[in-house]
C-alpha cells in the first residue's frame, strides 16, 4: 500500500490495452497536469496477455507519480478497482477507464462538484450511448431494469466513472466478499450521491469488450451478489403450480368418478417437460447461490499481485 496521502488517486484498470495504453494514458495524464490537479495514479493489469505490462512500465519510468500493479493472472476488473482502493492512499479516489471513453478534462468538475454540492460521490453518467448497436442498448436497458427490479439498485444513476471521498472507500474496505460488483457496493454503502452527465466521445481505439452477453452475466453476478429474491421467486412459482395441480387434480378426478375418459396423453406429457424445466432451472438458482457460499467460506484472497512498480 502507498504510504504517502494524495488529495487525489487515480484508479485505471487495464486489460490488454498494449495497443492503446500508451497514448491513451498520456493525453489523460497530460490534461490532469495541465488542470493542475494534485494526484497520483495507479495502473491495474489484470493478467494481460499482450505487452500491456511492458507499456505500463515504460510510462511508470517516463511520468512522475505513476504505480503499477500486476495480477498473477486476470481477476476481472470488480476485482480490480477493490485492489486499486486497497493499494492507494489519498483524501479522494477516482475510478475511470482506460479506452478515454471516460473524459479526464471532466475531472476537474467532477471535482469542483463535489465541493460544490459537499457529496461523497459524483457519478459520471453518460447522456447519450453513442454510437452503439441496436442489440448492445436494448441489451444495456434491460440489465439495468432486471437490477432494478430484482436487486433494487439503480443503476442508471451510476457508472464506473466515479469520484469518491475518503469517507467511501473507507467503509468499501470493510467489506471482504470476493464475488462483488463494485457500482452496486458503491450504491449500497450509501452517503450523498450527486450525477455529472457528460456527452461521451466517439472512441478512437477499437470497440467495447462489453457484450450483450457480457453484460447479462454482469447482472445475474450483480444479482446473485445482491439479493436473494430468486430464490423467493423458486417458492413463489411452486405455489402457482400447487394451485394448479389441485385444480387439474380435482377435474381429473370428476371425469373419472363421472365415467368421462380421461384423455389429453399429449397435454400430461407436456405439462411433465414444463415442470421438469421449471425444478431444474429452480435447481439451478438454488446451485449459483450455494456456489458463491462455497467461494466465501474458502477464504482464498480476492487477488494476487504479481509485480509491484512503485
């Protein structure tokens, strides 16, 4: 951990960036000096295997106040931000991007914001989605309503480009879980929360790694993490079944007493695959949540560090 206090850490996460970290890195590091905001950064490579790490090491040589960390293997970046709060000490923390889709000239009024409106946190929230595909913002609304709905955080009102007092990461650092998702921990803690809504850039390297299939699984992990309404919806679809069990029981049974023929093969045949598909997917909720209890009572550490540039 750095023993020195900054007013401001700078938090990046990098995962084979080897390609872009370098320039990108620069025009961020360039704008905050000439807003002249008084910080540090941290670089976090996430097991890279491209020469992300090499690049991050020449720039830790070329620029003044840049550290490193280097993961044993890729962790994912929830894992990542944990560890950047971790190693860094400072009376404010801002967590951002590396691909410049976080705009560092808007860190200084994120700062002024924060000052101004005496929060704990200001989210750097995005006005429009740019340019993306049709499939990736239906996908995006949907993630949010499903996190809504299910695990009550909403998390329109938040982003991955956030600025934090001292006063948050504090309480962040008490929470030992490994399977986290950091916008929801950040959420969950509390304290003023205050919006800094931006127009995003066209992105100048490449194209976001975030799937519509990444991001379902970044909901059903947030939603695991954070509440256990699943399963309550397990009990609450048994009971519908159980009434209609009882009403097909009970018209089975009046054909047969009244000397009707029970037909309907197929429908029964039907109804079998329909709550066998039911009990295995409940199965199924019921084995994700038993598989984060396993992960917990392990205690392994939530990452490994591998190199350290100081």
């Amino acid at each position: 951990m750095s023993g020195t206090t900054n007013a401001l850490a700078i938090i990046i996460p990098v995962y084979n960036e080897g390609k872009a970290i370098k320039k990108n890195f620069t025009e961020i590091y360039h704008i905050v000096q000439e807003d002249k905001i008084p910080c540090r950064f941290l670089l976090i490579d996430d097991g890279s295997k491209d020469n992300t790490w090499q690049e991050i090491g020449d720039l830790s040589e070329s620029f003044e106040g840049v550290e490193a960390l280097r993961f044993a293997r890729n962790f994912g970046k929830e894992v990542a931000l944990c560890a950047g709060i971790d190693y860094m000490e400072a009376d404010r923390y801002l967590i951002m991007d590396s691909d410049l889709q976080h705009p560092p000239r808007f860190i200084k009024p994120m700062l002024e914001l924060m000052d101004r409106e005496q929060a704990d946190i200001v989210n750097g929230i995005k006005k429009s989605r740019g340019r993306e595909s049709l499939l990736y913002k239906a996908a995006a609304k949907s993630f949010y309503n499903l996190l809504k709905s299910s695990a009550g955080l909403d998390m329109q009102s938040s982003s991955d480009f956030k600025l934090m007092s001292r006063k948050v990461v504090d309480n962040l650092r008490r929470f030992t879980e490994r399977n986290i998702f950091f916008r929801g921990l950040v959420d969950w803690v509390g304290f003023k929360n205050v919006a800094f809504y931006f127009e995003v850039d066209e992105r100048a390297n490449g194209t976001s790694r975030f799937s519509a299939l990444g991001l379902f699984k970044l909901a059903f992990n947030a939603i695991l993490s954070y509440t256990s309404k699943p399963l309550f919806l397990t009990v609450f679809a048994g009971l519908i079944f159980l009434i209609f069990a009882v009403i097909l029981g009970i018209q089975t049974l009046y054909n047969y007493f009244s000397g009707r023929a029970v037909s309907g093969f197929s429908t029964v045949i039907l109804l079998l695959l329909f709550i066998g598909s039911f009990i295995m997917l409940s199965i199924g909720i019921i084995g994700a949540y038993i598989s984060r209890i396993f992960d917990e009572v392990k205690g392994r550490p939530r990452y490994i560090v591998s190199e350290h540039i100081k």
